[in-house]
C-alpha cells in the first residue's frame, strides 16, 4: 500500500479541532475538492485553500490523536506541512481518471 499525504490544520475559533486535509484523494468528479476528516463528523469534502485560510498549522501533539486514529483505520500517512502545484494536479488527474471509468462502465451497460 502507498503512502498518503495528510496535511494537519487545527481551526482558529471555537474548539480548536484538528483535522485532516489528503490534498492528493478527490472527493467529486472534477477533483476539486480534496478528502478531509475529523474526529467528529469523519470523512468529507474539503475546499483545500479555504480551510487553509481559516485554520492553523497543527502541532505533532495536537494532531496525535487523529494520526493515530487515521491509521487505525489503515492509513499509511506522509505528513506535510502544505501541498504542492503536483499534488493538486495529482488530485484533478485521480479524479479525471474516475469519470472516464464512469463513462466506460455507462458505455458498456448501455451496450448491453
């Protein structure tokens, strides 16, 4: 299994959760938007510049507990501090990869 890249942020106001941004795994059909999850509410979409400009950094300390539980759920993670151009592409090309599967499987079934 390959590594994935997780990004750490915690918000500004209110509890101060952490969360996860995976800027590389698209979570709609145009990539978009990027996979995030936190403790509460778990795996969702994340508009990746916004939450970064609406949180913070996250401390190794702060975000132990959600790297542990991220890999309990059998993630094998590269934590980093920002993404890159590569990664957002990398993003948008998963996603592009994800509809022309779509349309092939359409294809097939209409075919039948």
């Amino acid at each position: 299994m390959s590594e994935t890249i997780v990004i750490f942020r915690k918000d500004r106001m209110g509890w101060k959760d952490c969360f996860a941004l995976f800027p590389e795994l698209p979570c709609d059909e145009f990539g978009n938007f990027c996979t995030a999850y936190q403790h509460v509410g778990q795996h969702c979409a994340a508009d990746y510049y916004g939450c970064i400009a609406q949180s913070d950094p996250a401390s190794p300390a702060e975000y132990a507990d959600l790297l542990k539980e991220l890999e309990r759920r059998g993630y094998i993670l590269s934590v980093r501090r920002r993404a890159t151009p590569e990664m957002h592409e990398r993003r948008r090309r998963i996603a592009a990869e994800w509809r022309g599967a779509a349309m092939e499987k359409q294809l097939a079934s209409a075919a039948r």
